[in-house]
C-alpha cells in the first residue's frame, strides 16, 4: 500500500528503541511454530536446479556483551557445553545432508558468523570444519567468511583460520578508541585490532574486512573521523559501517528503562548518517567504490560479497546453530532460539526447526526487492525476468513517491538512490511491504 509520507525522515531524529534494520521479508514475527511442516516439505524436495547452496554457522558465545548487542550470544558457556554445541552442530549438518534439498550438493559459500566464531580454539575449529567439510563439501566454495572479535586472535588462531579455507577475513573493530571500546562493553582493545590486521595481512586473506560503527556511546565528531582516518590507513579490501541501533533486548535499552529515559545515548539519527557520509567520502577519496548502504570496496572489479549477494538474489541458506536462520526451496525457517532446546532437539536425532513461513510468489519479489536496493542501484529488469512482474508498475505509488521526496532516480528499467537515501535505506523499505506487515516489529 502506497504511502507517501513513509519515505519522509522519521519526524523524531533523536535515536530510540526499536530497530529498522531489514534481513529479511517478510517479517520474522510472521513466521510461525504450526507452519514447521512447510520447513520439512521444502527439505524434502530436490533442489530448483542452477539454485546455489550457502551454509551459514553461527557460534553463539562471546567474551562479554556489548552493550548494543541484540544476537543470540553466550558469554558463560564452559568447555564441555561448547563442545556439545559443536558436536550438536554436526549432528544437524548430518541430518541435512540426508534430505532431498541438501544431499549430494556442494557448498557455494560459506560463513561463520556470531556471536564469536573466533571464539572457538584452532583445535575446535579444526575438528568442526573437518566434520562438515566430510558432509557437504566446500570443494570450488567461491567464499569462506568468518567474523573474528580481535582480541580472540593469536598468531596462531588466524593461521587456522587461513588453513581451514577462510578467504574472508571480517574483523570487528566497531572504533579505535579504547574509551570507546570499553564504555560500550566491548571486548577487545585498539592494540589487538593492529597485531591481528598485520598477521592476518601476512597470511594472505583474499579479503579482509573491516567493520565500524557510526555513533557508539561517547563517540565525538574528531573521534569518529580519526577511525576513519586510521581505517583508510590499514587499507583493508573492504570496510562494513552500521549505525547503531538500540533495539529492545539490548543492555543500553534495559538502562533507559530504568531510567526512564525514551532517548538512547548515543548519536542522533542525522549525525549517524552525517558521520557515514564523511566516512564514504574519505574512503571514496582513497579509491574505494561504495556498493551498499552499509559497504565500501577498495577494489570494486574484484572485491566479491557472494554471501549477501547470493542470500539477496534467493539462493538456498541452510542456517545452522541456535536461532539460524534458513532459507530453502523457497521456504523461510528459523531453529530453536535457545541453547538448551536447541541442544535437546538434536541430542534426540530430531532437527532444531522453531517457525517456518513460504512467502508467496509477490512476498519472493518484495523480499528480493527491497533487499537489493540496498545496493543503491538496482535495474528492474532481472525482477521482471525472474518474476514474470514489472516492478516499475508493481511498486509504482511507491516509487513515485520516493522520485517526488528526491530520494530516487528512475532511468529507463534502472532505480539509483540518492546518497542520502542509501543511508537510511532500511526506514524507507518498510513502504514496500503489504499492508499486514507494514507496522510489525521487526524481530
Ligand atoms: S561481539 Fe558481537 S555478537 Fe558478541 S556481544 Fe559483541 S556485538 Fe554481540
């Protein structure tokens, strides 16, 4: 449903709780525990031919917490429970590898992701890649992601790292300042973010990303452009911005409940996105090309995102771990969200599966839709290919509506949005979905 004042900034700039962040569509609160079968059928059918195959592996355990933290995460987890995690893991990688849509297939991507997957010691590592390297292989895999919080890095981690497959390396720096750092609870000090770019530099990652967040807690303008001074610097292959959000399950949220406070401290929305623009301005100055609203690429003819391109253009994703998201033959499903269940489900040979949602052929379109726009440059064709649906026609109130506020381009079947509209792209793609979804809580 068309809305033309959706596509207006949010009156209230200051930051608040909740999230506008989109990973996927439709929302996950419309997925459901009674629609499970939908997630065995679609394990049950064979793949759609030419579909790539990504296996996403998320390690749920961290040093601490940061304070902006809103992921299924760990922090008091002993040895024997991560390692019953680990073998759990396998378990539900082999009872995958058993069905129709998985069996006989070879990985295209892979990712770890977090959580903490540095977490993990090289013999965890080692043992866990063996075993799901034997059940699907990752032979010819275009791209091995894994994130790594740098103060769980040694020289020897990283080697692992490399010697298990990883060609992207993503390291989450999020600031160089130590007050910054520890005033947000993170883990890990400027120090250790150095010694694990130069080590992982020398054990030659095709890629190494660098991530950051605009507006932490006591984040200050000359702060903010000396780590993006000092990013540009480390000349990393890629550089990943989010601003901060304080959704609610988080520990800035629980304090402005107790306090009862509306506005989150941190950064308004403007200065979030002010802070972003001068950092692709600066890393567009020393040759990197922006290629996302969140993304900037020191060298745009070879640097490759197979994992979010691929996921945003409907590959298959079998997700594995608590609460991983997956998405096969077509069909959403999300596993159990807590560790107990998670582990119970499996130890009794059965898959972890929570809720499953099949999105209809015009939800497939809006998903792919809105999730590559936030490329900034999309051309409507592929989708009036692939979906048999002009979207110039389908969406065309909301198009209009975003040219008429100067936030978007059309140029014969190609959609460009403007810089600033990439940079709050998420708030403006709540005007695509259908009107049952339009006010969900995006969680
Ligand atoms: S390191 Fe990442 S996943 Fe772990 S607590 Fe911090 S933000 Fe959350």
């Amino acid at each position: 449903m068309a809305n033309d004042t959706i596509t207006q900034e949010p009156a209230q700039t200051s930051t608040t709780v909740g999230n506008y962040f989109v990973s996927n569509y439709p929302p996950y609160s419309f997925w459901a525990e009674e629609r499970v079968h939908e997630a065995e059928d679609a394990l049950n059918r064979p793949p759609r031919p030419g579909t790539d195959l990504g296996i996403y592996l998320h390690v749920p355990f961290c040093r601490k917490r940061c304070h902006f933290c809103y992921f299924r995460v760990y922090t008091d987890k002993k040895n024997d429970e991560i390692q019953s995690y680990l073998d759990a893991a396998l378990t539900e990688l082999t009872l995958h590898a058993k069905r129709p849509a998985i069996a006989g297939r070879k990985a295209d991507f892979v990712y770890f992701g977090g959580g903490t997957p540095s977490f993990l010691s090289s013999e965890q590592l080692v043992a866990l890649t063996d075993g799901m390297k034997a059940l699907v292989s990752w032979e010819g895999a275009s791209e091995v992601t894994f994130e790594c919080e740098p103060g769980t890095l040694t020289d020897r981690k990283i080697k692992t790292i490399r010697d298990i497959g990883v060609t992207r390396l993503s390291l989450g720096v999020e600031n160089f300042d130590d007050h910054v750092l520890e005033s947000n609870g993170r883990a890990h000090q400027s120090k250790q973010v150095y010694r694990a770019y130069d080590y992982a530099r020398q054990m030659g990652f095709p890629q190494v990303n660098i991530d950051l967040i605009a507006g932490m807690m006591n984040e200050t303008e000359d702060n903010w452009k000396a780590c993006v001074a000092k990013t540009i610097t480390l000349a990393p292959d890629s550089v990943t911005i989010y601003q901060m959000e304080v959704p609610y399950n988080t520990t800035i949220y629980k304090q402005m409940k107790a306090d009862g406070k509306v506005t989150a401290p941190v950064a308004d929305w403007q200065t979030k996105r002010r802070w972003v623009t001068y950092a692709f301005a600066e890393l567009e100055k020393a040759g990197y090309t922006v290629k996302s609203a969140y993304t900037a690429v020191k060298n745009a003819a070879n640097a490759r995102f197979v994992y979010r391109d691929s996921l945003w253009a409907g590959a298959d994703l079998l997700g594995l771990g608590v609460s991983s998201f997956s998405h096969i033959n077509g069909t959403h499903f999300q596993n159990e969200h807590d560790f107990a269940p998670y582990l119970a489900r499996l130890q009794a040979g059965k898959l972890p599966l929570h809720r499953s949602y099949t999105p209809n052929d015009d939800e497939r379109l809006i998903r792919e839709f809105i999730l590559q726009l936030k490329l900034g440059r999309i051309d409507s064709a592929y989708f009036t290919r692939k979906f048999g649906v002009d979207p110039l026609v389908r969406f065309k109130p909301q198009l209009t509506a975003l040219v008429a506020d100067g936030h978007l381009a059309i140029d014969g079947t190609w959609l460009t949005l403007t810089r600033q509209a990439l940079l709050q792209v998420d708030s403006l793609l709540h005007c695509f979905f259908l009107p049952q979804h339009a006010n969900a809580r995006y969680a």
